[in-house]
C-alpha cells in the first residue's frame, strides 16, 4: 500500500485484540526504527523504552487514566523520553557533531534563546519520533496509540531511569475489529484542505 493509502488505514487504536502477539523479531525492528529516527542536527536527545514485562506494564497502565485498558490488553508499551540534564546533553550528544552544525546553528540559534528554549527543542525532536514510529508501526501492519494521558511523574518513578524524563507513550498492537474508533466505522476527521495547506 502506498503512503497516503496507510495514513488513511492509521488511527489512534482504541480497541486492541487480545489474542495476536508480536513476535520478538518485530520488536526487535521497531527499536532499530526508532534508534534510527531523524533528529535536527543528529541531537538524539532520547531515550525509548520498550515495556513488555506484564507485571511494569500493569502498574503503568494503572498510572494512565483512560489508556489503562489498552495498555493491558497489548503486548508492548513504549516509553519515550528527553534527557533531563542540559550540560550532559551538550558534552555527550552535541560536542561529537561537526563544529559548523555547533556555531552555525545549535549555539546561535537554540543555545542562545536559553535554557528553556532549549529543553523545548529537545522535547520537539522526541515528538518528531513518535511521527515516524506510528507511520513505521502501520507500515508493518501494526495498529498504535500515542499516549499524552499518563501521569508522567508516576511513569518517571516507576521506569527509574536516571537522567531522562518520560514525555508521552504508545501502545503497539493489533486493533479489534470491532474498535468502534476504526476509521471504517468512525470516519476520519480533519479541517478541509484549504485550511490547513496553501498552496502559492
Ligand atoms: C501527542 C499525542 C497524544 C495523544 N494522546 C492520546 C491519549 O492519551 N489517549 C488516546 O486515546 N489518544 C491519544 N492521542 C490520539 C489522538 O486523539 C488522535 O491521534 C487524534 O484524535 C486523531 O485521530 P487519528 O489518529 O485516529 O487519526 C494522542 C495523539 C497524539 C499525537
């Protein structure tokens, strides 16, 4: 199927069916899909973490609001995360990229601004992984969620995981055809695309 026939198919799943697995070796590419994900300047201010253990992944569904069901009725929830610490940040992911990348646009144009404005990008370059990890899951005939609604200071205590911080969460699996969410059943809804593309 091409590209604009999967971002049809694609929706945020609501409804997983209980009896497919993933195979390990489908898990296996996903982590390599996100290791790969494109970064602005090759930043990688991240960190993915992929829950399969039943006992973790039950205690953060219970840490979810309205995401507790799917996240227990799906094989892998994955974690993703932004550094915390900015100085470790630019001594282990920014001082390794070629000097032109570094006085040409990380130090007068992100630096610069602060160091909120610099948390702010960071976080921007994780979100642009969750773009192309649900676009990766449907291409792999996988349905997702992304997760905004969970308590992120629960997930940051439970997942312990030093120096980085949780921002938001998905949810890979195969959707029960009965999700009353499926696009067939729950159409698509978008502004017209005068809205939101201009053409000049
Ligand atoms: C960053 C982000 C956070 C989201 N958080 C949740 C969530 O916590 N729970 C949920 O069911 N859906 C969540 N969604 C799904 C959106 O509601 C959904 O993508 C949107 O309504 C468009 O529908 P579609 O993805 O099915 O086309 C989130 C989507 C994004 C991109």
């Amino acid at each position: 199927m091409n590209f604009l026939g999967l971002a049809k198919k694609r929706y945020a799943t609501k409804k997983y069916d209980t009896t497919k697995m993933l195979s390990p070796e489908v898990i296996a590419s996903m982590k390599e899909i996100l290791r790969l994900s494109p970064s602005s300047i090759n930043s990688q201010p991240w960190s993915f973490t992929f829950v399969t253990d039943r006992v973790l992944k039950k205690q953060l569904a219970a840490k979810s609001y309205a995401n507790e069901q799917s996240i227990n009725d799906v094989d892998l929830l994955v974690v993703f995360s932004v550094m915390d610490d900015v100085e470790h940040f630019e001594r282990r992911n920014i001082a390794v990229l070629p000097k032109d990348w570094v006085t040409g646009f990380y130090e007068p144009m992100i630096r610069a601004n602060g160091e909120a404005a610099v948390k702010s990008w960071m976080a921007h370059q994780v979100y642009l992984s969750l773009g192309y990890f649900l676009s990766a899951c449907i291409s792999m005939g996988l349905d997702a969620t992304p997760m905004e609604g969970i308590d992120l200071e629960a997930y940051r205590q439970l997942l312990a995981q030093d120096g980085y911080s949780p921002l938001f969460a998905v949810t890979v699996g195969f959707a029960d055809p009965g999700d009353p969410m499926h696009p067939a059943a729950f159409p698509k809804s978008r502004f017209e695309m005068d809205e939101v593309v201009r053409s000049i």
